[in-house]
C-alpha cells in the first residue's frame, strides 16, 4: 500500500492518527498541496478530486475519503478497534463522527479557506476553482464555536466523544480543534468538558502523527 499525504494538511492527519492507533506502517508519499502538486497529471490519476489523503491499494485501485480509508484499514487489522466493537457502538461512533464532519470541519473549512490569502480562487477543494465568500468565514466561526459548546455538553457525561472508549470520533473532533487555531478560533474558556477532553486525546502518542 501506499498512502497519499501532506503533513500540513487536516485531513490526512486523521488516517495518520488512525494508523499510529493501530500500529501500522505504510510507505508514505507526500504531495505538495502548497504548489498545487494534487493537480497534476500523476496525482489526478491516483485521485481525480485532487484532493488528500488517498490509500492506493496493492492491486492498483485507490481509496479516498478519510472514513474509507479507514473503514478498509480497520477491517484489514481489527485490534484496537476505532469504529466500534458491536452494532451500537459502530453507530454512535458513525453517528458523532459525522457530526463532527459536518457541524466542525465543515464550519472550520468555511472560515479558514474564504479567509486565507493563498487560496484566493481557490475556497472549495477539489480540481474547480471558487472565489472567496467573506460571508461564509463568519459564518463559519460562528458554527464553529456552537459546535464546541455542543460536544462541551456531549463530553459531560462521557469520557469520549462518542461513549467511553477512544474512537475516530475522537480523532476527527481533536484534528478541528487544532484547525480552527488557524482561523485563531480557540475552544471557550468555559468549555471545561471539551479542555479536558482535549488534553487527554492530545496527550496520546498517536497525536503527534
């Protein structure tokens, strides 16, 4: 296998977290998201969304998206599990894993790239080309900070974000409130839940992936 990857990048820091969790080595080939490196014709041909991380199988076929890419690599080696040990535990993780993808990164991904100089054109990933929207960088932070206080009130209760056990919920949530410090978006003082939790997972060795 080889894993398609950009150290500066958000998303592909989730599969490498993920691999660090469970032990795995993967040839690693960094791709240049700073030159525009994932437009090129090679890289195009690894994944035509231009985008990172992709996992290129030993067969020649390629997986992108972060959530199957590692729905293969937990089925290729089961222990520890990350998507969950039985059919509820799977769902809650699915279940806050989206949330996070959807009410965090999602939001994060607003305010950073309709804000950032060096994507003027360049808002939206992927091979089309989209102008900056200042509106939805508000937007954006704005979302963003709901969502910390919404997981601030999920992590009362529970160790994890997803129950007691460590999940790529965790993963997931951990690697947004590290992005939103490049939009200068910090967790709430007062979010004593969400501090705790994050110094825990930020804590674990896999974190420095």
């Amino acid at each position: 296998m080889r894993f398609f990857d950009c150290k500066t990048a958000p998303s592909p820091r989730r599969v490498r977290i993920f691999l660090a969790e469970k032990g795995i080595d993967v040839e690693t080939v960094q791709v240049d998201l700073a030159s525009g490196e994932q437009f090129g014709d090679e890289f195009r041909a690894i994944n035509p969304d231009c985008v990172v991380p992709a996992l290129e199988l030993d067969d020649g076929s390629c997986l992108s998206e972060v959530i199957a890419i590692c729905q293969y690599l937990e089925d290729q080696h089961p222990e520890p599990p990350l998507l969950g040990s039985d059919a509820l535990e799977r769902a809650r993780i699915s279940m806050w894993n989206a949330k996070v993808e959807q009410q965090g990164i999602s939001a994060v991904a607003d305010a950073f790239r309709n804000t950032v100089r060096g994507l003027k054109g360049k808002a939206v990933t992927g091979p089309e080309g989209y102008e900056q929207i200042p509106e939805l960088a508000e937007r954006g932070r704005r979302r963003v900070l709901q969502f910390f206080r919404r997981l601030d009130g999920q992590l009362a209760d529970n160790r994890f974000v997803a129950g007691d056990t460590f999940s790529i919920a965790d993963i997931s949530a951990m690697v947004t409130v590290d992005f939103a410090r490049w939009s200068k978006i910090d967790m709430p003082e007062d979010a004593t839940n969400l501090r705790r939790w994050y110094d825990e997972v930020a804590g674990r060795p896999s974190a420095q992936a």
